[in-house]
C-alpha cells in the first residue's frame, strides 16, 4: 500500500503559484469574489440608504395618520415597546396679525422629537443662513415659511395669531423632511408647538385635521406593534410606510432596487463565467500534472487530496482576499460618489461576503475539479499519449451542473424568481442558438475563407479548425456580451421612463376652489405672467352610499371591507390622458346615460364592478349610475386625476368648483402671494417640494445606476480578457509554429487578429439576440417596465463584439510575434 | 522479475479495430537490462506503457515480482508503481511549476518518505545538475531536463525502471551522456531495466535485446 504522502496540499499550492500556475486562476477568483463582493456591498449599502432617505419623506420609520385626534394609549404604548415617538397635527387655519392681516396658512404643530427621521431646517431671518438645530418652536412660538412673511407682512420678533392663541416669530422653516408626505398643506407652512393647541381654540369635532403619531425603531417592533393596532384602526385611520408615503418615490425605489438586484446577479454571472474560464484552462495545464503523479504512484487519494484540499485553500484564499477587496470597493464608491449620491453608507450585511465566497468556492468545484478528479482515474498513459483529450475532461455536465448551481446562486442572490427567469431565458437562448449557430457560421466562415486572401483564409481555417473549442468560446463572449447589453438596455429603459414621468416643467402647482366666476379671469391672469395654462377640471364633493342597493358600512369598525367613500367627482366627455381603460367603454360625448366611471382601487373599496348600480349622494341628492368602464389612472403623472368620473350631463344640476395645474417656475414663487390676493378664494397647493424631492431621488438612484452599470461592464470586460486567455495558449504554440516554418508578423497578427474578430462579431450577433429575449422579459415580467425596443444594441454588439475581442485577441498573442518562436514553444 | 502474458492491445478505429500489440509473451528476470527496439509505430511504447503499468491490456496480463496487474485497480496499480517502478518518458515529463529539485522530490514526498530533500539533492548531483536544483524545467535544456527525470526515476530506488526512447529527444552527444548516466547509475543501484529505443548504441549496451514488429516481438540472439 502506499504510504502516506508527506507532501500537502498547501505545499502543491505554493510550489504551483511560485511556477506562475495559478496566476490567472487566482486573479479571475479575485476578481469575481472581490467584484460580486464589491458590487453586492454596493449595492445592499446603497438600497439601505436609499431607503433610510426615503423614510425622512415620512420623517419617521412608520406614520398612524387619522383624522380625528389620536388616542393617548397609542402612544403609551408605542413608547413602551420602546419605539421613538412624535406626534403632528396638519390643519388649514387663518393666521393673523396684531395689523390684522390675514393669511390661510397650513399650520401643522409638532411635539418635541420631531422629526424622527432627517431634518427640520430652520433660518432666523426669512432668507438667512440655513441651520439644523434638531429644535422645534418653544410653546408659544411660531415659525413661518418665507413666503407667509411677505404675505402677512411681518417680521422675526412680530406676532401672528392662530385662533386664539398670539405666537411670537422666533424663526423661518426652510425645509421639512415630511412636507411631501404630510402636506395638509393649501397655504404656506406655520410651524408651532403642538402644546399650543389647546389655548388656539380652532380645533373642533369635525374640523378638518390630520394627526400623525410618527414612529421610529427596528422593523419588527415596528411590524408588532402595527399588527397590535392594525385591528383597531376606523375609517380614517391609517398606517403609512415608506412605500405608500409616496408612491412615486416608492416606485422609483422600486424599479432601482430592481436593476441594482439585477445588476448584482449580472455581476455573479459573470464572475462564475470568469472563474469557469480560467478553471478550465487551470485543468486543461494540469491534466499532464495528474497523470505524472499517477505514474510515479499516486493514487486517487491522494490526487483527490493533493488538488481538491490545494483547489479548496485557493478557493479560500482568493475569497477572504476578494472579501477584503470587494469590501474596499464598495467603501472607495462611496467615497467617490457621496457628495453626488448624496447618501451615506448604509448597512451592508453579511449577505454579500457570502454570495462572493460561495461564488469562487461554487466554480472551482463545478469547473475546476471535475477534470482533474476525472484524469484521476483514467490510465496514465492514455492521458500523456493524448488518447483522451485533455479538453474533453469537461463534460457537458459539469457545464450543466455549474450552471444550474449559478443560476441558484443568482436567484438567492435577487431573491427574485422572474428576474432570474428572465436572465435565464435570454442566456438559454444565446447558448442553445449559439452552439447550433457557431458551427453553420464558422462553417460559412472556411467558405468564405476560401475565396479570400491568405490571412483571411489562415484565420478562418483557424477558425473552422477549431470548431467545437470556438464555439465554446464564442458562447462564453456572447454571454458576457449580452450580460452587459442587458443591462445597458434596461438602464436607458428605466432612465428614460424616469424622465418621461416629470419632464420639465411638469405642473408643479395645483390650484382648488376656482369658483366658475373666476375660471376665465384666472385663465388670463397665468397667461399674463407667461404661465400655460392647463385644462381646467369641474369639481363636486360627493359619497358612494350603496352598490346594487346593497348600502356599505359607514366605516372600518363594522369590519367590513367594502365601505362607504367620499371622493372629489369630475365630468368629463372624454378618457382624461393619463389613464387607461381597463372594462367597459368609454362614452359618447353627449351621452345622456346615467353611468359611471371609477378608478379600479376606488372600485375594488367600494366593492363595484363593471355593470354595478351605485347609489351616490352629491349634497341632499341621490342618484344612481351604472358602472360602465373601471380605469386606471397614472398617480404618478402628478396631473389631475379623479377616482370617480360621470359624463357631462349628469354633474351638471350639481354646483362645482374647478381644479387646475400649472408650472410657476422657483424663481417666480413670489407670483403666488399676486394671485391669492386677486383671486383670494382660491386655495394652492404646492407640489414644487414633492416634485423636487421625486427629481433628487431619481437623479440620486440614476448616479448609482450609472455606477453599478460602470462596474459590471468592467466586469464583463474581464469575462472577456479570460476568454480570450482561455485559448491563448493554443493559439500562441501555432502561432509560434508559423513562425518557425517563416510565416512573416503581418500574416500572424492578421489571421490571429480576423480570426477574435469574426468570433467577437458572430459573439455579439448571438448577444444581441439573447439581450433582446432578456431585456423584454425584464421589463414586461420582472421589473414593471414599458417594454421600449432598442434598434441601437444591433450594431453596439456586433461593433463592440468584433473590436474588443479583436483587439484583446491581438494583445493577448502579440507575444507569438514579438518573443522568439522557441522560447513560445517551450513555454506553453 | 517481469513477465508478460500473451498480451494485446488493439484500439478501436474508424473502420474497425486496429491490433497494436498482437500476443506477446516474456520474462525479464531481476536486474537484467533489456532494450525493446523497432521500427515507429510498431507498438513499443504501448508494449512498455503496460509493463509498467501506466495502462491496461486488452487482453493477457503484466506480471510483476509474481503480482498479476490484471487484478489490479487503477489505484493499486498506482501503488505498484510508487513502490517498484520508475518511468523515464521520452518527452521527459516535468513538471513546468516545480524546480528541478522538487521534480526529483515528488515521488519521494508521494510516497511519504523522509528525507527527501537530501536524497534529491544527491541525485540531482549525481546526474552532475548540483547547480540547478532551482531551475524550473523550461530554464534547462533537453538534455538536463532528461537528467532530472532520470534522477527522479531512481530517486525513488526503483526494482524496474522503465525508459521510453530515453535519448529519442536529444543529439548524439547528450543522448551518449544520457546514456552513460543511465547506466552507471543502473549499474549501482542494481535495478532491472527495460528500456524502448531506435538508437542502435543504446540498445548495444543492453544484455537482451528484442525486436518488435507490426505488434509482435521477437528476442535477438
């Protein structure tokens, strides 16, 4: 029996990467651990910033938003499960001055702590230095927007009447980090001490208020402690997340985390493409290695031993290094890009360093030792004698089984079946198409070859010759290829959306209340400031008592789901732009009919389908309409939208007031204060803020989408440089041979140079087509996207296909040209 | 001792099977020297490839010091040889990532001996390489890469070392230095040789000689 071998593992590692063996092995394992790491660090730190951001929209982790006043054991409780809490009361109400001036202000009184999430930013004087001073305005003090200061013609240190209550000025509110999501908000911002309140006087049963108890803490208290209160929360009583704060930011956070998810699956593709490249060549070199040991006795064992435990501490090695790396990389982005992202690190997990470490330790398994163990335990002699080719200790099932294990790595990674689906599908079809397609087009290739001059013809006989390997190689640059086409593709989509969703000069200002006196005077007044005018919308309040007779529940405590809604009703002839119409049709323009048209989550909240009879009352009226079409509206269009809209004719015994929108510019704020003097029963909202915020977002998320798109693409760029290794040293011996037997630099470069080429074109061409079946399926299935064809992709990847792996291929072997034939031949 | 039982070898073809080695039979008794001579292409290499083990027959069977091969699993197989037989491959066989001296080491460490450092070192010397150890093998010549596997095949201390065309890559000069090395250190250790050659002097310096043709062999007298 054999003794016990005294050489380890460790001791072959280091002999092979002294001999300069593993270099390539160990870089492509770096590379792949450190930028999955790096990438997945990234993106996971981003998403926890992105997210943390988008809770100061909440200026909390969780609102309980009601409209009536809030019971003191909500918040007892809250504080005892160890929650941070604040609490906001948002009403409109006169405020006045000792020069009784008089201006409607949106007056939202706070407690001490708020804002639990980012900043409350305040100035002394109207216009003067921004500080954060984590401060909120003491009892019987008031801040003031900059805006109400003009308006009611008071300075810092004046007095301004809330009811009853006189406050004095001590300072301006610039900016609230909740003022999109909890604009109760028709008028300029007054800023007061919840404490207050009582002494104002303006708070009455039925007043129009909106109370807010904001939250702060871990999730799953926050999640305990809604599902505690979830149960008894009535009709007007809700709890808010950071998803449903604001949607629009909701959903770009959405679409990002989408792509960042997908870019991160991208990026374990392609390392596992990398590492399965050079683990192979690493076999292929050392398939002689294994048959010499066996003949000088090694056993199976032992070869098991030596190269699996030497395989596995590389695996290691190379994983705690990529850790390292990877986790640098993600800090020196950080670093690189904070002021324009704009956010600071969030967590990272521990998530990422597995996913690397599982990436590496995945593929040498899959790709590396499986020939090696397989040369294990074939006859040595065969080996050395080339009766079984060294290549061939690949099988298909290797390929098979690391695939599979990488898409399990990439779907545990995204977490996201139909995103890896879609990844998948595209990859299915580049490989599947591609072998067949490799084999007829290098073909066509020798036939063409023919007809050509001498370095075509060495080039694709090159080519030809080699079918099967190229083929392999050419699947391998498609895939990395497509990877990267993918993602260029659903960037652009998802940038694209984001700018068509707020384009400049989107309405950045509504206006309520428009008496029908003033539709017109109005209309002039914003075309003499040169502000478009939009559409003017009719406006009547009215509630949905009953659906097919059947009267709904008035509120939430009678446990009921379908309830009793009263909405803002509009009439219109026509489908107003920005919806769709999901049942029924849309009426004729001077239809008498007694219908109706409702969005489809108002319709699902009443409990009404297509065809339904609703009973609706409008003041001391009732009247019945049938449901005749159920829409969906674009809430994030920010243009008017309505759940409820009837034809023409049956609003009209109805009186109505008008809504519109229209864009005012930052600099011409100061044209508000003109026109609420002029038509002072108007009421404005503001949603200049909201739109900022939404723009900063997404220009954020935009930035780092740009970033991720950087480094995979640099990813990708390596898949490519180790496939172009992976046959380099083939390719080098016949070049060498060539050489030898006098073939001049010219005829070399260039048959080497048009043989990468055709193979990068036909790779780009197999790539296009994958990326097409890919970016389709990610933004019809995966990533609620439009889908947007993209002509430009056909000839980015042919071109980029035939000059990058050209030009990799050329200076990967310009060493057959450059070092002596003989020094070549005995090197590889 | 070596013997080998009415052996074949045929390898399947395109259009059918093609015989290399067609029923052949032998003794070669301990520390004999023998040189199988032949025309290319004539199944030497294959003949000596199973002797040592390095592959299977397709009929017949190797035996060695009395231990039939044909009983034998590739893995057992391979403890024969770390334990009684030495190869020297034509095409010397190196590994590219180890120095010299740790060419010469890997069967030695292989089979768990101590000492292995020193005794590579002697025989590195021994071949007259004492100040190359620490050259990997593509910074040597042909010739001192043949004497590094030479060194490596006795290293090991061997009771058979088998030799495929030993001096087939080289020129006359170093092949007779290769040659001389072979020998002499044949000689000292007292190993059986068996070696595979087209070179007439190398096959001179044998005691037995055979001569193979078209898969069959034949003593010389």
């Amino acid at each position: 029996m054999a003794a016990r071998s005294s050489m380890s593992p460790l001791v072959l590692l280091l002999r092979d990467w002294r001999g300069g063996e593993l270099g390539v092995l160990l870089a492509a394992l770096l590379l792949a651990v450190s930028v999955v790491v790096g990438i997945s660090a990234f993106v996971s730190s981003l998403q926890s910033a992105l997210v943390s951001e988008s809770k100061q929209f909440l200026a909390a982790d969780s609102v309980v938003r009601s409209g009536r006043a809030l019971p003191v054991e909500w918040r007892q409780r809250a504080v005892s499960e160890g929650l941070a809490t604040a609490v906001t009361l948002g009403f409109p109400s006169m405020a006045m001055t000792d020069q009784d001036e008089l201006y409607l202000a949106s007056i939202k009184a706070v407690t001490e702590g708020y804002p639990l999430r980012g900043q409350l930013r305040f100035s002394r004087e109207p216009y003067g230095q921004v500080t954060s001073t984590g401060a909120i305005p003491a009892p019987g003090e008031a801040w003031l927007a900059p805006r109400l200061f003009a308006l009611l013609k008071v300075a810092p240190g004046d007095r301004v009447w809330v009811g009853d209550k006189p406050l004095t000025i001590t300072g301006t509110v610039r900016s609230e980090p909740d003022a999109t999501s909890a604009s109760f908000g028709y008028g300029p911002r007054l800023l007061m001490n919840l404490d207050d309140i009582p002494a104002t006087g303006v708070i009455q049963p039925g007043s129009r208020v909106t109370w807010r108890l904001l939250l702060g803490g871990e999730d799953a208290v926050l999640q305990e402690f809604a599902e505690w209160l979830r149960p008894q929360l009535i009709q007007g009583q809700r709890i808010q997340g950071v998803e449903d704060g604001q949607p629009t930011i909701a959903r770009t956070l959405d679409r990002a985390q989408g792509f960042l998810l997908l870019a991160g699956s991208l990026g374990v593709v392609l390392a596992a493409a990398a590492i399965a490249l050079a683990a192979r060549r690493f076999s292929v070199r050392h398939t002689d290695h294994v048959a010499v040991m066996k003949s000088l006795g090694s056993s199976r064992q032992q070869i098991a031993r030596l190269y699996g435990g030497s395989l596995l501490l590389l695996g290691l090695l190379a994983t705690c290094l990529g850790w390292a790396l990877g986790w640098l990389i993600q800090a020196v982005f950080f670093r690189l890009f904070a002021e324009q992202l704009g956010v600071a690190p969030g967590q990272v997990g521990y998530e990422p360093f597995l996913i690397g470490g599982a990436t590496a330790l995945v593929c040498l398994g899959f790709f590396a030792w499986p020939p090696l163990e397989r040369r294990a335990r074939v006859p040595p002699m065969r080996v050395l004698r080339r009766e079984v080719d060294a290549d061939q200790g690949q099988r298909r099932g290797d390929y098979a089984r690391g695939a599979i294990s990488v898409f399990g790595l990439m779907w545990w990674y995204s977490g996201d079946l139909k995103l890896t689906g879609s990844v998948v599908a595209g990859l299915l079809l580049t490989v599947g198409l591609g072998f067949l397609l490799a084999q007829l087009l290098l073909g066509s290739g020798r036939a063409l070859g023919s007809a050509a001059g001498s370095v075509w013809r060495l080039g694709l006989a090159n080519l030809r010759r080699r079918s099967s390997a190229n083929a392999l190689q050419m699947v391998i640059f498609a895939i990395a290829i497509m990877l990267m086409l993918v993602l260029v593709i659903i960037r652009t989509a998802l940038i694209e959306q984001w700018q068509a969703q707020l384009p400049e000069g989107t309405p950045n200002h509504f206006m309520l209340n428009i008496a029908p006196g003033d539709q017109d005077p109005l209309a002039s007044f914003l075309q003499n400031q040169g502000i478009e005018p939009q559409p003017q919308f009719p406006m009547t309040r009215g509630r949905i008592m009953a659906v097919n007779g059947t009267v709904l529940a008035e509120d939430r405590s009678s446990g009921e789901e379908r309830r009793q809604r009263e909405a803002n009703f509009t009439h219109s002839a026509e489908l107003p732009a920005a919806n769709i119409l999901l049942e029924g049709t849309w009426w004729s323009v001077d239809t008498a009919e007694e219908v109706v048209s409702l969005e489809q989550e108002f319709a699902r909240g009443v409990g009404a389908e297509l065809g339904d009879v609703l009973t609706i009352r409008v003041g001391a009226d009732e009247f019945e309409a049938r449901v005749a079409s159920i829409r969906e509206s674009d809430w994030q269009s920010m243009k008017p939208n309505f759940f409820v809209i009837f034809p023409p004719a049956m609003l009209e015994r109805f009186p109505k007031t008008y809504l519109t929108s229209f864009f005012l510019p930052p600099e011409e704020k100061a044209l508000l204060n003109s026109l609420l003097k002029q038509f002072p029963t108007v009421t404005v909202i503001e949603l200049d803020i909201v739109i900022g915020e939404v723009r900063t977002i997404v220009e954020r998320v935009g930035q780092a989408i740009e970033l991720v798109l950087a480094v995979i693409l640099l990813a990708g760029a390596l898949v490519l440089v180790a496939g172009v290794q992976a046959s380099v040293d083939i390719r080098l011996r016949e070049s060498a041979l060539l050489r030898a037997m006098g073939a001049g630099r010219g005829l070399l470069l260039g048959s080497l140079v048009i043989e990468f080429a055709v193979l990068g074109g036909f790779a780009g061409l197999l790539a296009v087509l994958g990326a097409e079946v890919a970016a389709w399926a990610l933004q019809t299935q995966a990533l609620d996207l439009d889908y947007q064809a993209t002509p430009l992709v056909w000839p980015l990847g042919i071109v980029a296909g035939v000059l990058v792996i050209g030009v990799l291929g050329l200076l990967s072997c310009r060493r057959a040209v450059v070092v002596p034939p003989l020094v070549v031949l005995r090197e590889v | 001792m070596i013997k080998a039982i009415n052996l074949q070898k045929s390898v399947p073809v395109a259009d059918g099977t093609l015989e290399i080695l067609r029923g052949i039979s032998f003794e070669i008794k301990r520390g004999e020297t023998a040189a199988i001579v032949g025309a290319s292409g004539s199944g030497k290499s294959t003949l000596l490839g199973l002797l040592a083990g390095l592959d299977t027959a397709s009929q017949g069977d190797v035996e060695i010091d009395g231990q039939p091969l044909i009983a034998l699993d590739e893995d057992a197989r391979a403890a024969l040889r770390g334990e009684k037989v030495g190869f020297v491959f034509q095409s010397f066989q190196l590994l590219p990532a180890l120095t010299a001296l740790e060419n010469v080491m890997l069967p030695l460490e292989l089979a768990g001996q101590s000492g292995a450092l020193q005794r590579a070192r002697d025989y590195l010397e021994r071949v007259g390489l004492g100040a190359r150890l620490d050259h990997y093998p593509t910074m040597l010549s042909g010739g001192e890469q043949q004497r590094v596997a030479i060194a490596r095949a006795f290293a090991a201390s061997p009771a058979i070392l088998f030799a495929d065309e030993p001096t087939g890559n080289l020129d006359t000069n170093t092949g007779n230095k290769i040659i001389e090395l072979l020998f002499e250190l044949n000689q000292s250790e007292g190993t059986t040789l068996v070696l595979v050659t087209h070179d007439e002097r190398l096959a001179a310096r044998c005691r037995r000689r055979f001569l193979m043709d078209s898969g069959t062999l034949e003593e010389a007298s």
